[in-house]
C-alpha cells in the first residue's frame, strides 16, 4: 500500500490528539492501553493504518451514554408513546406506584451472559432516572404479563442496535411475535441505533417501533468512500487498498474472532465504543482479546 508523504505526521498528529482526548475526559480510555494497541503495528504501513482507526474512534463516555438515556426517555420516547403530552409523563408513570400498564424489558436471550448490555441499562436508569423497579421484568416475565392482560406497553430496553438480527433473534426467542396483532404496543429503545438496523426490523417486524436517541449510518462504516477520501489523502490510499490490506492484517495477526466477520458482525464496519463495551458490528481489531492481540476498547 502506497502511503501519503504526510503518512508519519499524520500518526503523531493523531496519537497526540488521542492523548488529548484522554486527558479532558472525552475517552475514558487508559493511555497505557492505547499504547499496548499501537505497539502491535510495526513498520509506516501498519503504524499508518492503525492511525487511521484512531482517528475515527467514536467513543461515549459513562457521563455521554447516561445522558442519551435521559434524553431517550423524556423526549424521543416519551414523544411516540404519548403524542403532544408532556415530555416528562413517561417518567412520571414509571416512577409512580400506580401499575402504567408499561413494562421495561432488557433485551437479552437464554445463552447470553449476565454481563450482557441490557441489564445493564436497566440499572443504569433505574439509578439515574429513580424509576420503580416494580415495572422491569425479565423477557419470560413480561411474556406472562402480556398472556394474562395486565400490560398494555412493552418497552425493551437496549445501549445498541447494530444490524437488527440479534434483536429479532430475541423477540422470536421469547414468543413476542405471537402477540403482534394483539392489543400490545411494542417498542425497541436502544440508546444509539444504526439505519442498517432500524430498516431491518422495519421489514421484518413492522409492528415493533424503534426509538433511539442517536442514529449512525453509511458515512459510519470506516471502509465507506467518505471516510478514506480523507484518510486517503485524495487517492493516495483507495477504499479497496485499505479494505484489501486491512483484510489481509487481520488474518495474518489473528485478531478477530471466528464467530464475528472481520468486518463486525452485519460487516457493518463501525469503529464506535462505549466506556461499558464495545458493539459487535464495531471492527474486532478494536475489542477483539486473545493470547495474540490486546484489544483498545472494551468488549
């Protein structure tokens, strides 16, 4: 791959700023971690490459991530669910003890770890919001809650949705596809949402209505043409040079997993992390653990 003759200013630029972002809390990201990353590239090629994928590093911090969950549920939310009510009538109901017919849900399915996401923004807004934890369930217990008509709402409750398969895998799992055409309102509320996802789920269950408070899109994938008309320094280095190479790295550094593409899962190709974990559709070259790569971001 032939690099730009800015190549190497370019990595100390972007290693600096990195620091920088560090340093003012806009990455809860610990410099000997990076640090440990950027050592496993060798050589301007690599060292260039590796760069390359710090400077388009989204991060959300814990503080960032809380308040897109505020923002989601006293006014995206709260907006669809009761149109031209008052921003804060969702929260009122879910901190009340009177029953709101409205039930959270976390989105996660019989094999997958304690540790999943979804719990964890369950806590986070029963903590941050001071709702009654009367009125969050576990999926089998909102599924009861449905067949005996004591909830009217479902509101499941996630921190991303990526391709929109694993979400629809979940709602199959549990049966929730079986009260589609009955008097229950279902909604899917993952705190950033990637288009890809929101328009699968729009084909495959219309009925579910997703409501996030951030959306990423095509100019997100690291392998789009946008992304490496700059990175590429006006055709230096193409999207089908850095693709090619990049595919080429991995496999000889091992440093995805065989259950995820090397691309993220959906080959959604996103370099976007949260301080608690890191999207499978993110690039594994990110998060990805083993004997043989220490991952930048958390997984």
């Amino acid at each position: 791959m032939k690099l730009p003759d800015t190549a190497e200013s370019f990595v100390d630029s972007v290693r600096t700023n990195s620091k920088l972002l560090i340093e003012r809390g806009f990455w809860e990201i610990p410099t000997p971690r990076i640090e440990s990353w950027f050592r496993q590239f060798c050589g301007p090629e690599e060292r260039f490459f590796a760069a390359c994928l710090l400077d388009q590093v989204i991060f959300r911090t814990r503080q960032q991530f809380e308040a897109a969950l505020r923002s989601l549920f006293r006014s995206n939310l709260n907006g669809n669910l009761y149109s031209g009510a008052e921003d804060l009538q969702l929260l009122e109901m879910l901190k009340g003890r009177t029953d709101p017919k409205v039930r959270l849900v976390p989105v996660i399915c019989e094999t997958d770890a304690p540790t999943k996401s979804g719990p964890l923004v369950l806590r986070r807004l029963q903590r941050i919001l001071l709702l009654n934890a009367k009125w969050m369930c576990w999926p089998w217990q909102a599924v009861k809650a449905v067949e005996d008509g004591s909830v009217e709402t479902i509101l499941f409750v996630d921190d991303f949705l990526g391709s929109g398969g694993q979400f629809e895998g979940f709602f199959r799992q549990w049966h929730f596809d079986k009260y589609l055409d009955s008097r229950i309102s279902h909604f899917y509320a993952p705190v950033v949402a990637h288009q890809n996802g929101i328009d699968h789920l729009a084909n495959t269950l219309p009925q579910v209505c997703v409501v996030s408070a951030e959306t990423l899109g095509q100019s997100h994938d690291f392998f789009s043409a946008a992304v490496w008309e700059r990175l590429g320094h006006n055709g230096c280095v193409t999207v089908d040079d850095a693709t090619s190479w990049y595919l080429d790295f991995s496999r000889k550094k091992n440093c995805a997993p065989k259950s995820v593409p090397p691309l993220g899962y959906g080959d959604l190709a996103l370099t976007f992390g949260f301080s608690h974990s890191t999207p499978n559709n993110s690039l594994p070259i990110l998060w990805y653990w083993s004997a043989e790569w220490q991952p930048l971001l958390e997984r």
